[in-house]
C-alpha cells in the first residue's frame, strides 16, 4: 500500500485528476490520462473504457464513481499529510 501511495504522489496522479476535474471533463479523458502516467502508453485502455462505460450505465455504479472521486480526494489530502 504505502509503495502505492508513493508512485502516486511521484507521479502527481492525484493533481493530474484534480487538474481534469476542474475542466469537467468525462470519466474517460480521466481515465486515459492516468492510463498514460502509470502504463506509459494506452494499451488496452479501449477495452477498459467499454468495460467502464458499462459498469457507469448503472445507477449502482455512477453512485461507486461519486464515492471513488471523494476517495481519491481523500487520498490526496492523506498523502499532502503523511508522506
């Protein structure tokens, strides 16, 4: 976990999420940029996305999406604290 943590503050994923949601943009531009930082490239990210989109379709999971981007927020705000 704290392994995780640390690419993810050294790779400014949290900011690079941040810095999409204030331009509203949709859940996969998010997604294929995050792809890009912790893949290095794209592959597989169409396949990714159609399985997203899916899941999204239901209101179970668009209520998940709002949980995970509070979680995210969280994390972040951990990460400025403890590391």
């Amino acid at each position: 976990m704290q392994t995780a943590l640390v690419f993810w503050q050294q790779r400014n994923i949290g900011g690079t999420i941040d810095a999409l949601a204030g331009r509203a943009t949709d859940v996969s531009t998010t997604n294929k940029a995050v792809t890009k930082i912790v893949n290095g490239g794209t592959n597989g990210l169409a396949d990714r996305l159609s399985r997203l989109e899916k899941l999204l379709a239901l209101s179970f999971f668009r209520k998940c999406e709002e949980a995970a981007n509070k979680t995210i927020a969280f994390i972040n705000y951990l990460l400025r604290v403890i590391v």
